[in-house]
C-alpha cells in the first residue's frame, strides 16, 4: 500500500475520551457511559470521525481500567453492556467509528485466569502466566513500572512462586507462548468486532513475547534502554501476524500499537502493510523530550530544534511504506499546552490553537485527547497527597526512600504527570465544571471558572470553534492528509515551518513556538498566497529582505499559488 492510497483510517481525526473525567450522569464523581451518550452531539460537533475509548471493560482500578478482570463485561462504575451498546449505536448514528482499549500483555490479578492459576501448579490455567517455582531461585531482575520496589517479580506463597508483572503486582503479565491463551484473546476480539467496534489500540503490545529462560538484562539495554529490552521479544511479530490473521484481516477496522520500543529502525516491521501485522504505531520519542527517569524535568528543559528534528524522522521513515500517527496528549500525558505550549492566562489560547495546527496540518493521523480543544492546562497539584496515579505515587515514594529531591519531583510532575491530563472536563462554570454534582474522583482544575466549553461555544475566536475549523480544513484539504512533508528552516530555534504537498497543491505551515515575535528565512514569497487558517486576524508581515514576522504563538496554514 503506497502512502497515498486512501483509507478512511488516515483520513480520521481520533479524539481520545477518558470515561472517568469525561462526564459523570449518576452522581458518584465518576465519569460513565450515560454521560458520553449525554454528550455524542458535542463529539459530532467537534468534526471527528473516530473515538478511542480508554477501557471501559470490568477491573478492580488499580490501574485506572488498564487492570482487566473481565473482558467481555463492562465495569460497574461505568455502566452496563446495555450502556455501551447505546454508545456504540449512538456513535455510529452520527457516522463516528468507535475504537477501544487492548490490553492483553497483562489482565488483573482478579481476573478468573488468574485466580485459577495461582491455585496449584497443576491448574489448566497456570500456563496462562509467567511463573517460576522458587526452588529454582530466583529469576533475574525485571524492573516494574508501578511496583513500590520496581521489582516485576512477586512472590506468591501459595504455590511457592515468583509471578512476573511489568506493571503493578496486581497486573500479571499474560504468557503469550501459549497458543491456549493466544486464542481466547482472539476469541475476546472477535466477540468486540462483532459487536460492531470499529478497531483496537493495544496497550504496550510491544510487550507481548518474553524469553522464558527469563535471562539477565544484557548492558546494552540498562537504565534507559529498558522499554526496548522488553519490546525485542524473538516472537513479537510472529504474534502479530498471527492476530492479523486470525482476527484483524477479517474485518474492516483499524489497529494501533502504543509502541515503546520502536524506533525509526524497526516501525515498518509493524506497520508496512505488506507485514499484514498493524496499520500504525505511536512512538515516545517527543514525549521523553527534555526529561530525565522518573519524569523529572532537566534543568535545560526541551529545545524546538531537536523536536523538529523527531517529527521529521518519523516523517521520513514512513515516507515510502507504512504510516504514522501524531499526538501531544493523552492519558499518559500532561496537557499539551504546559508541557509544549503556554499555559498562563495570556497566552494559553493562542499556543492551544498553535499545537492544534501543528497536530491537525503533520502527515500521520493526528490523535487529539479530550478537554485539549478547549484549551484545558494543568493542574499542577501542590502535594502528593492530590495525586491519583499510581506512577507517581509509586516514583514518589522511590524517591524518598532513596533519599532524592522531593521538592524536585513534585515541581517537576506539575508539568508532567499524568494525573494532568485526568483531570475532569470543564463543561461550563457550575460547581465542578459541570462533570459531577459531587465530589470529583480527582480535583477539577480551578480555572474552570474560565476554561470551560460553554464559554467557547458562542465565541468564533475561542480554541474550540478554531479546533472545528480546522478539522473541516483537513478533510477538505487532502494535500493535508496525504501530501509530502518538508521542513524549511530547520535550524530556527523559535519556529516549525514546513510544507505539505500533493499533486498541484502545495501548502506552507508556519508555527511560532515563542511567547514573542519571530523572523523566519524561507525563501518564499507570501505576497500572492491564500490564507486558509490562521490564529490571528492580521496577516503575516514579510519585510524586504524576504524574511517573514511572526507573532507569538503565531500559527498560519497558506496556500501557495
């Protein structure tokens, strides 16, 4: 498939919904079910074509939902599979497809897979984890992500045995070496496509295919290196083709691997469509920009130049073959405007739509979380003591036990923690923002007084109405989608200015990433173009010498004649 054969999954705007702040219906201060149906015009509204739904399915919470106990039933404080098959059918009404949540490296602790296996060593359903009987020693280490000790081994007592868990202990990774387990996994999707969902997003798929001599770590893959470690698995895409096989090709959906451990190097390995393994995946390679282990903020901070120089990498590695996907936030994000914008009153609206441009204008399909097209900011919670997540409680406390700068931390996971990005909707200036008429599961952010969708709704200036705008512009544009890319003035510290074109149509993208007015060199005329979007009403100044001024934040899309 070449890069301009056309598919409605490239073509899609995905807006991501986090169910547990989108909306709460019944009063408990936790978003469900009834409350996205409340709001499906709203969503239509926004002009995009796919939803990606944070998992819904049934889980003790551990792990916000990525803790699964039962993956053909809905989790109660969400609603009922009556709920969802409202939802599906609302959605698809309104000519929105529906994708959700895959996680199958690891299930809950709760789930009955589990519960059996750890019962005896001869349970049918041992085989469906990874153990080692503790008279064997101890395996080599295994860094977990949400383990108070890091340690992805824990000991069971009941069966004397190690169980291996990349995540929380109550996250136990399932052993994909066992064709049984493959099969109820396919099994599960097959009953989800059924039911008509329009595709899956899988949760470190990459994750999935383990040595089971379970050997040391090699050097080369210490300290930060780790995530690739474990996404070098030798059956990884044998498992992939083989879920292409037996369930993807099957349907017409789309499929995209949350995937640490690729890179530019191995990303066609998964998403070359002559593979037949994925359509995309996403890379962390931006949203590590700038930070040091644990999410702590280097003291430099993060440079436009080597952002840039990320995207257009990307872009260049899924030129030919394959296909990308571009994102600023999600779940496991902060708000895009702290993180890669301005979040104080002043400008805070103009960069929100300056990043919307960028997501909205880049080839690839742009995935656009919640609550960012209206701007919404941090939080930037004061005390621990705030936070839900367990990534950063869990990296809290390894940082006090180890004698680290606490202080450091916590100004840090202002700007990065996830737990930002979970904060709930800001529906209008009521109590709560309008998300609940009680007390929130997580704290609204203050500003909501100000943030909040009905203020925008009226207003043609405000980031929503521009977000819908530009929305409109991409699907009426397909030099947008599917033209090539080209970054111009590559090593401009304060500006992202590329061209896109297809055919006889070719567009220039001028971003100002600075709180301050900018030149940039681009050898173009701009004397006779078309302004197709901009985030100010007066037109770009281009002085004699050719060099184009920028206002702050400014974002501009024309159409060069």
């Amino acid at each position: 498939m070449n890069q301009t054969e056309k598919t409605w999954w490239k073509e899609a705007v995905v807006y991501q919904i986090y169910p547990r702040s989108f909306k709460d219906s019944n009063g408990d201060g936790i978003g469900d079910l009834q409350g996205i149906i409340s709001k499906l015009d709203y969503i239509k509204s926004l002009g995009i074509d796919v939803v990606w739904l944070n998992p819904v399915y049934s889980s003790p919470n551990d792990d916000n939902g990525y803790d699964i106990s039962d993956y053909r039933n809905i989790m109660s404080e969400f609603g009922t599979m009556e709920d969802f098959d409202e939802l599906l059918k609302g959605m698809h009404e309104r000519g929105i497809k529906l994708v959700m949540d895959l996680v199958v490296n690891h299930s809950s602790d709760e789930h009955f897979w589990f519960k059996e296996s750890r019962k005896s060593r001869e349970n049918p359903y041992r085989d469906y984890y990874h153990w080692v009987n503790a008279e064997d020693g101890k395996p080599a280490p295994r860094w977990s992500f949400f383990d108070p000790e890091g340690d992805a081994w824990k000991y069971d007592e009941a069966t004397n045995a190690y169980y291996l868990h990349y995540f929380s202990q109550k996250q136990p990774d399932l052993k994909w070496e066992n064709p049984k387990l493959r099969h109820e996994i396919y099994d599960m999707m097959h009953y989800w496509f059924k039911k008509g969902i329009d595709g899956f997003r899988m949760d470190v798929i990459t994750f999935i295919s383990k040595d089971l001599s379970y050997p040391p770590i090699p050097e080369k893959y210490q300290g930060k290196m780790w995530d690739y470690f474990y996404a070098s698995g030798e059956r990884l895409h044998e498992y992939l083709h083989e879920m292409n096989r037996e369930v993807l090709s099957k349907y017409d959906i789309m499929s995209v691997a949350e995937g640490p451990g690729t890179s530019i190097e191995n990303v066609l390995d998964f998403v070359d469509a002559d593979r037949n393994e994925l359509n995309m995946s996403y890379h962390f390679d931006h949203a590590y920009l700038g930070l040091l282990p644990r999410k702590v903020v280097a003291e430099e901070g993060w440079k436009l130049v080597d952002l840039k120089a990320i995207f257009t990498r990307w872009d260049k590695a899924l030129a030919e073959k394959g296909w990308g996907t571009i994102y600023f936030g999600n779940h496991d994000q902060p708000r895009m405007v702290s993180r890669w914008g301005n979040d104080s009153p002043e400008w805070r609206a103009l960069s929100s739509k300056m990043l919307t441009t960028f997501l909205l204008s880049m080839r690839g399909t742009p995935y656009y979380y919640q609550g960012d097209e209206i701007g919404m900011s941090n939080i930037k919670f004061d005390t621990i003591e705030d936070y839900r997540d367990i990534e950063t409680i869990n990296w809290y406390n390894l940082t006090k036990k180890e004698g680290g700068d606490l202080e450091r931390f916590l100004s840090s996971h202002k700007i990065t923690a996830r737990d930002n990005g979970r904060t709930p909707i800001q529906w209008d200036n009521s109590s709560n923002g309008g998300f609940t008429n009680t007390t929130p599961w997580i704290k609204v952010n203050p500003n909501y007084e100000t943030v909040n969708v009905a203020n925008q709704e009226n207003d043609p200036d405000s980031v929503l109405n521009y977000f819908r705008k530009i929305t409109k512009l991409r699907k009426l544009n397909p030099v947008l989608i599917y033209g090539k890319y080209t970054l111009l003035d590559q090593d401009n510290p304060d500006t992202y200015c590329y061209t896109r074109e297809l055919n006889d149509t070719k567009v220039l993208v001028m971003l100002n990433f600075k709180p301050k007015k900018a030149l940039v060199d681009l050898g173009i005329n701009i004397s006779k173009t078309e302004i197709l979007i901009s985030n100010y009403n007066e037109t770009c100044t281009q002085k004699s010498n050719g060099e184009i001024e920028l206002n702050p934040f400014h974002a501009v899309i024309l159409e060069l004649n």
